[in-house]
C-alpha cells in the first residue's frame, strides 16, 4: 500500500506533466494493473 506521501507525489506528477505535455513522464506513472474512474462513477480504465 503506498503512502500518503507517495500519493500526494504521484498525483501532482500526475497533473504537472498532463498540464504541460510531457506525455513520456506522464505515461511513466501508469503501471498494468492501475485502475481510474475519470469521472467518478463512470466506467472503469484499466492499465
């Protein structure tokens, strides 16, 4: 389980990147077995 601190992290990595482009370092972040609902309650991503 990660850590607070490590969510916070991602999360504004995360952002940064999606907000500026850089689609490499975003891309970085997801693994294979992610999962995001974007928006909430709405279909599962996966990966």
């Amino acid at each position: 389980m990660p850590t607070d601190e490590q969510i916070q992290k991602t999360l504004k990595t995360h952002f940064e990147t999606w907000n500026s482009g850089d689609r490499e370092t975003w891309l970085s972040l997801w693994e294979d077995d992610v999962r995001m609902e974007d928006p909430v309650g709405g279909p599962e991503n996966v990966g």
